[in-house]
C-alpha cells in the first residue's frame, strides 16, 4: 500500500448529528478525543470537523441543511435510534474510560466485561455506551495477545 496523506489514519469515520458543536464537546469531554479543527457555516452550524484519538480519527458534522444533497445522512436520533455501523476505539485504561465517559453523561449500555477468544486469538475487556446523538460506541482495553504460533 501506498503511504496515507500526511497527518490522516488509513480509515476514518463520519458521524452526524442534530446538534454537532454540542456532540463535539460531549466527545472531547467523555471519550477524550481532541479537536484538530472545525469549520462552521451559517448560524454556527458544523459543516465539517476533525476529532483525535491517537492516531484515530473521527469527522462531525450537523445534519442540518445537508439532507437535500445527502439524503442518505442521518443521525441516529432522526431514524429512531438507528445504528448501522459501531465505532470501537482501544484505549489503556477501560475502567478509567467508563467511568469518564459516565461522568460525562454517556449512558452505558453494558459495564466493563471481559472477553476472552482463546489462547489463539485474544482476550479484551470492554464496555458500550451512547452518546448524545444516539450513536454507539465500544471502547476495549486488550488484555492479553494471541499466543504466537510456531
């Protein structure tokens, strides 16, 4: 593969929401992301931004005023709850996480468990929670590595 564009991961990730300066803070403050930068239009309206988690990174924006030319943009508050993808970000510490992240307002869909896959493969131990804008989130903390093979 070719090297990615200087300072973006292989992958990222859109989300939206209603009220997208709000989700930024909430992000920020729960999950401890760190905005690189934000772009605002009309009324404050987010039209673009860019949120750090180590070498992660995640864009937010508002719904509003896009749907005539992305109709198929939609926060999940807008779609009845509606997830239809998962966003799973590793941090070091996952109790610390979800405890941040519940002082901050998340609600935790399931605690702190540990998942163990087997010795060829790994054990995490992880939580799901949602943010203000209805999307989903695991945050996992690996445990132990798959066993190297011979």
């Amino acid at each position: 593969m070719k090297p990615t564009p200087p300072g973006w991961p292989r992958i990222s990730q859109a989300l939206y929401y209603e009220e997208a300066a709000k989700a930024i803070d909430f992000i920020c403050t729960a999950f401890g992301f760190e905005p690189r930068l934000k772009v605002e239009g009309e009324g404050g309206r987010i039209e673009h931004s860019e949120l750090l988690f180590g070498e992660g990174l995640i864009m937010v924006s508002d719904v509003a005023g896009k749907t005539e030319k992305y109709p198929f943009r939609r926060s999940p508050t807008q779609v009845g709850g509606i997830n239809t993808q998962s966003i799973v970000v590793y941090v070091d510490d996952v109790e610390a996480h979800c405890a941040q992240a519940r002082a901050a307002g998340a609600k935790i869909h399931s605690e702190p468990a540990t998942t163990d896959y087997g010795e060829d493969y790994w054990t995490d131990r992880g939580y799901e929670c949602e943010d203000i804008g209805g999307h989903h989130w695991w945050f996992y903390q690996r445990l132990r590595d798959p066993k190297p093979k011979a």
